[in-house]
C-alpha cells in the first residue's frame, strides 16, 4: 500500500516546509522590493480596511494584499480590470501554502516609468546636496511681502488668499502667474521664481503652490530646472504642492514642506488674533512696570525730601526753634522753681523777722516812747523832760501823753 523506506532521514512538517519556502522568498533582494505590472482581478475590500486582489497577466496571476495604512495613502482606489503597477514584497502566506504579495503602493499603469524618474532624479539631487537639510532657511516672523508662484485661476490661490485674509491681512501679496502643469509649467515656473527674487519687489518668502492631482498633474514640480531653482532663490522658498499624501521633488528642495497650499499660508504667517493677545498681554505687563517704576520713584522722592528737610536751613530752623522752646520751658520751670525758694525763704525770713520784731515785742504789751517834736525814740529818762508831749505806740495803735 505504501512506498517502501528508501530514506533513513526524519521527514518534514508542513510547516517546517513552508518556513523553508518563505525564508527562501523573503533572502531574496530581488523579490524584497519589487514592482509587478498586471490587471486587477478579485478585488476586495473587507471591513478591516485591507485590501485583497489578483494581478495577473495573459500567462500567470499572484495573489496580493494592501494593508490598511498604505490604502489610505492611495489617491483612488482601483477597481477590477484596472491595469496597475505594485510595489511591495514577496513572501509565503503560511496558513494557505501561498506565495502572494505585500504591496506598499499600487499606481496606475505607465505611471511607473514616472517613479523611476521620480527616484532617479530624487537620487542626483541628493547627492548633489540640495535636499540638505543644513542650507534650508527659517522663515520671517513677521514677513512683509508674500511671493506666490501658482495659478491665478486655480482654487489653491484663492485657498491661499482666505487664510491670509483671517490670519494677517497686514501682508502684501505679490502674485506671479504661471501654469502648474503641463510640459510649459516648468520654465514659467523658473521665470516665476526668479522674478520674486528680485530685490526691487521685497518678498521675505516665496510660496510654490498648486492643488492636488495626479503624479502627471503634479509633475511639473519633479522638473529638474524647478528644483533647481527652487534651491537657489535668495529668498526662502515654501512648497504647498498637492495633497499631504503627495510628495514632489520641489518639496525636498524647499526650505518648509507644507502639505497643502492652504497650510502653506497657515506656516508663512503669524495668527492676528494671537499677535493682538499677546500685545495686549504686553501692554498690561508694560502699565504695570511702569506703575510699579512709577511708585517706585515716588517713593525714592519722598525719601530724598525727607533727607532734604533734614539738611535744609528751614528744617535746621525748626529743629532750633524746638529746642529754643523747650530751654524756655525748662528756663521757665527753673524760675519758677527758684522764684519758689525764693518766696519760701522770704517767708521763712519774715517769720523770724516777726518774731523779733517791735510789732511782736508789742503783742506782747510792750510799748515804744518816742517824743511827740522829733519823733525820737525814748530809751532812757533822760531823754524826756517834765511837760514833754509824748507818742506811745502799743500793738494795736497809738496814743498820746505828757511826761511829768
């Protein structure tokens, strides 16, 4: 029933096999990056967001899946019948034994020859150093005049327009009309950005700008003689080409990338709105330096009068003046003082004066004898003769009398 044993080696899994296959595909460089042309069959398209196909040819067909993120990138989606070219990488689907492609990217067919001058072209450049990222310059604040390469006509001018006109309308537009596709875009685009370099028109930043579309719609701007003179304009230049998901040769030589024409207008200038906050915050910020400057100063002012008042003769005539007024006062308090002692000492001498006085000696019923004619003091009877008019004078007054 069965084939005799002619090998003595263990046999292999499936699995084991299918490793093999794959690591066989994936070692492969020539199958690790690969671009495959063929027409789109069994196209679908589940929930997940992935994105499931055939490719095949009049001989042969490869099954391949899109993940998610690279659908999103795609500009439109196929349909089945579509002749494409896909990039990707070959690999085994273990679980159905199938070898199919993991595609990064899927273009329309004959657009492929455009990618490989696309990446030819992108690969000169850089070698050349164009695309450094050392020369790529800042872009002005607050720019004054805004350069414009792009059509008069096209919605990405007028998208442009709109965000300046909110954002800050203080700009002067200098437009400089030009094709932005077709085999006559190229050379009008150069002559556009040559004529904003000059210095007589004063643009601050240059604006390279057209709306989305296809590689062929946008492959003006993978132009050489664009790049290049994207590159040396003395002037900083912006690219605001096509959609975000699109990348042009332009944008790598541009000082900003910007993913739309209206996000262009967004980077190149500052927001009004912002700018009058912030004025106002530095208005309230500068009052109140000043205030705070201001009594500052006063208050440095009222110290230098006090210093002043201190040191000027009106003060030094008030501080004599006070002093002279409390001398008084103490000179007052002193005569008043001894003007006291004085009238108790006065005092104290009258009452002993009193008390060896004549009016005492009288009180206590003496009596002084004077002659009535001279007013003489009689200490002594000889003083007196007989019939002399005498004056006695006793405590309480005087009388008159004879002596006999």
């Amino acid at each position: 029933m069965f084939q005799s044993v002619l090998f003595t080696s263990e046999p292999l899994s499936v699995s084991e096999v299918t490793e093999r296959i794959k690591a066989l595909l994936e070692d492969d460089e020539a199958l690790a990056d690969v671009r495959i042309a063929g027409e789109i069959s069994n196209l679908s398209r589940p929930a997940s967001g992935h994105m499931y196909f055939t490719l095949k040819d009049a001989g042969a067909q490869i099954r391949c899946v899109m993940w998610r993120s690279a659908v999103a990138r795609l500009r439109r989606l196929p349909a089945n019948g579509d002749a494409v070219v896909a990039r990707g990488r070959i690999s085994v689907y273990e679980r159905d034994g199938q070898y199919q492609l993991y595609a990064d990217s899927l273009v329309a067919s004959g657009v492929g020859d455009l990618y490989q001058e696309f990446e030819r072209l992108k690969a000169k450049l850089e070698a050349e150093g164009l695309f450094d990222a050392a020369r790529k310059r800042a872009l002005p604040a607050f720019p004054r005049a805004l350069g414009v390469v792009t059509s008069p006509t096209g919605a990405a001018f007028q998208d442009i327009l709109n965000v300046l006109r909110r954002r800050f309308p203080l700009i002067e537009v200098i437009l400089a009309p030009t094709l932005v596709q077709g085999e006559d875009a190229p050379p009008q685009i150069v002559r556009a950005i040559q004529a904003l370099n000059e210095p007589a028109l004063g643009c601050d930043v240059i604006l390279v700008a057209r709306g989305g579309g296809s590689l062929e719609e946008l492959w003006a701007f993978n132009d050489e003689r664009v790049v290049r003179a994207i590159a040396g304009s003395r002037v900083p230049v912006v690219s605001g080409v096509g959609h975000e998901v699109d990348f042009t040769l332009a944008d790598f030589a541009a000082d900003v990338r910007a993913p739309t024409p209206s996000a262009a207008a967004e980077i190149i200038t500052p927001d009004i709105a912002e700018l009058r906050q912030n004025v106002d915050a530095l208005s309230a910020g500068l009052n109140e330096a000043m205030q705070a400057r201001i009594d500052a100063a006063r208050a440095d002012l009222e110290t230098l009068r006090r210093a002043l008042r201190m040191l000027s003769p009106l003060g030094e005539l008030a501080r004599s003046r006070e002093r002279i007024g409390e001398l008084r006062a103490r000179l007052d308090a002193a005569l008043v003082g001894r003007l006291d002692l004085w009238q108790a000492q006065l005092a104290g001498l009258r009452g002993r004066l009193e008390a060896v006085g004549p009016t005492a000696t009288l009180a206590r019923g003496y009596a002084i004898v004077q002659r009535a004619r001279d007013g003489a003091v009689v200490r002594s009877i000889s003083d007196v003769a007989a019939g002399d008019a005498l004056t006695v004078r006793v405590a309480d007054g005087a009388f008159g009398a004879q002596a006999t």
